[in-house]
C-alpha cells in the first residue's frame, strides 16, 4: 500500500513567491510566507512572514509574525511580532509582544502587552476611541 506523507500543520508552508501578485482573501491554518504582492485580508492560525521583496495592502491576522517587506493596513496578531531591519509598516499594530530592529520603519498606532484573544473585542473597542 502507498501511503502519503502527512505533513504536520505547524510544518507546512504556503508561500506566495516573488514576482505573484494576488488580489483577494487568505485564510490558512498553517504558516504562510510572502515574497510576492498580495492585496486583501490575510489569516491564519500559525507563523506570517513577509519577506524583503513581500508587499501586503490590507489586514493580517495571526499568531506570529516576521516582517522584513512593506506593509500597509492593520496587523493583529497574538502573541510575537517582529519588525525586521528592512520592515516598513504603515498602519496600527495590535500585538502582545513586538520586536524592532534598527532601520525598521514604522508609522502608525501600536497597542500591546495584553493577550490579543479575540480581534473583533478589540476592533470594537477601537472603534469605540475614535
């Protein structure tokens, strides 16, 4: 009998390559790395990296994230996030932990240190601020 490997979720890896531009709505369980363009909502329940060459427009939601590329929109994510030397973030991050290099850019509101368990609570509550 054949069998197929099984790759565990926290292994696998979707990856958007450089020189791919998407449009739309990611929704994943696993990790995920962007080299490519990608325009739209990106979500999962594991590790985002964007890489040096990786542009996002639009909002990511995750566990754990490594940014180096350009990002423009919202980042929520629970637990670490890390911009990278080469990072260039536009818009307000929601994170329990964050980690900046030198040569990062960021510009934009930043709320952190608390357990980020549910994004729509806190989507309400800063709705509520404004």
């Amino acid at each position: 009998m054949a069998r197929t490997p099984e790759v565990a979720p926290d292994m696998a890896i979707n990856r958007i390559v450089e020189g791919t531009s998407i449009e739309g709505e990611i929704r994943c369980e696993s990790n995920i790395r962007i080299d490519g363009v990608f325009v739209g909502n990106l979500s999962t329940k594991g590790r985002c990296v964007i890489g040096p060459t990786g542009k996002i427009e639009g909002t990511i939601t995750c566990q754990n994230a490594e940014i180096e590329g350009v990002v423009k929109g919202k980042v929520n994510v629970q637990q670490l996030l890390s911009l990278k030397g080469t990072a260039k973030v536009e818009g307000d991050i929601f994170t329990d932990k964050l980690s900046i290099e030198p040569g990062a850019s960021f510009t934009g509101a930043c709320n952190m240190g608390a357990k980020v368990k549910d994004m729509k609570k806190d989507d309400a509550r800063v709705a509520e601020a404004v």
